[in-house]
C-alpha cells in the first residue's frame, strides 16, 4: 500500500518531496526492491544521478550479502538507464 502512493507521487512528479520518506522506508525495508527503484528514480529525478547509483550499490550489496542473489533485472535495468543518463525514465 505505502508503495503505491509512493507510485502516485512519483507519477504526479512529487520526486524531490518524497526522497526523504523513501530513504527512510528502504532504511526500514533493505530488500524490498520496489521501494529502492521508487528511491532511484526520485533521486534520479531530482538530478541526483549519482546518489540513485549509490543507492543501487547498497542494494546489490545487502541482496548479495543476505539472499545471495543479484537485483532483479527491473532494477539492473533501472540502474543502467540511470548510468546512461536516460532522459526517459519516467517509470519503474
């Protein structure tokens, strides 16, 4: 439920006010990749490309670390987009 607002907000361009809760709620949820792609592409959004490509790190990081497993292809997909400098990511 609290990841489709996040959608909404996302979808209705409220990317910069809603960073800080999403940094929060991944903080609160490490291995929800919903979550993180919605916090990567705020952060993307917001001109923080940078920033969205740490985020993923810390990601690929704790799923590595804890489950063994790599990202989704969703969210490697996602951070690609962001590393190329997409200027069409619009969804997640």
């Amino acid at each position: 439920m609290t990841e489709d607002l996040f959608d909404v907000r996302l979808a209705l361009g409220y990317h910069h006010e809603i960073v800080g809760t999403l940094g929060e709620w991944t903080s609160r949820h490490p291995l929800r990749e919903r979550s993180h792609r919605q916090l990567m592409l705020a952060l993307y959004r917001s001109g923080r490309s940078h920033d969205a490509s740490i985020a993923y790190q810390r990601l690929r990081h704790r799923l590595v670390e804890q489950t063994g497993v790599e990202p989704a292809p969703a969210t490697q997909a996602l951070h690609h987009r962001i590393l190329a400098a997409d200027p069409l990511v619009v969804t997640i």
